[in-house]
C-alpha cells in the first residue's frame, strides 16, 4: 500500500518540484554532500590548494543538483581532473613507509573530517544509486574524492 504524502507530515519534503519523504536515500545524500561542502570550504582556509578545494566544492553543487533532478552532472573530465590532482599530490608526498595517524596538524584535522565526510558522502550515494539507477561516473568521483583527501592529509601532516 502506497503511503499518500500530505504536507502536514513531518516527514514530507520537498525534491526539486516533487514531494518525498525525509527517509528518501536522496535526502540523506544531499544532507551528506552538504556537510562535505562545508568541510571542504574550511579546508580552503587552511591549505595552498585553495582553487583545488573550491573546485570540488562546486562539483558538489554540482552532484547535489544531479541528484535532486536539476541541470549539470559530473563528467568523466571530472573524473579525470580529479585523478589528475591525486596523481600531483602522491608524487609531492613521495612513497609513504610508515603509518600516519590523520590531523596531527589543525590543516591534517580538517582535511581529515572533509575526508571522513566524504567517505560518508560516497556510502549514503551507494544507496541511490542501487535504488534509482543514477550515474556510474558520479559514483567514481565521489569515491576518488576520499583518495584526494587522504593525500592532502599525509601532505600537511608531514
């Protein structure tokens, strides 16, 4: 049986135009992507890979605007640009030979949060994903955006 929405239930929500409920896959997407672009606008604060941040700060924007059904998606060029950056940042670090515990630094502990939101950000797209079809290539880009993260981690935790 089809629950019928009615705007005065808690947990009826507005999607770009539609009605659905805050336990939507979607929402706790967004509510994720939201919270990382946040973090991630903190980090420009702190780092020198300022364009580098706010760039994946607007592709948020842009991944939430996917989700939620307006213009824009992620490209394999992002995909690309984004393994671009990781590429950069490994070769910077050189080779890792010990266990680095992420934040010792207040750079390392902010990247880090961004990071663990990421993560986060990627687990609560898995859900959509199965459950509405939606793109393969944004679920590369959020799962490299950890990976970037991490790496600007060891960067300033050196």
């Amino acid at each position: 049986m089809k629950t019928v929405l009615s705007k005065e239930d808690p947990l009826v929500t507005d999607l770009v135009g539609s009605k659905t409920t805050k336990l939507d896959s979607r929402e706790h997407f967004l509510g994720a992507c939201d919270e990382l672009q946040a973090h991630l606008m903190n980090v420009k604060l702190v780092v020198k890979e300022k364009e580098d941040i706010e760039w994946l700060a607007q592709k948020m924007s842009v991944a939430m605007g996917e989700i939620a059904g307006g213009k824009g998606h992620i490209l394999e060029e992002d995909v690309m640009h984004l393994w671009d950056l990781i590429h950069s940042t490994e070769e910077n670090n050189g080779i890792i030979t010990t266990f680095i515990l992420p934040g010792q630094t207040e750079a390392g502990a902010k990247i880090n949060i961004a990071r663990t939101v990421a993560r986060r950000c990627e687990l609560e797209y898995a859900k959509v994903y199965k459950e509405y079809g939606t793109s393969k290539i944004l679920f590369q880009f959020l799962n490299k955006i950890s990976t970037y993260l991490y790496d600007l981690v060891v960067r300033y935790d050196k």
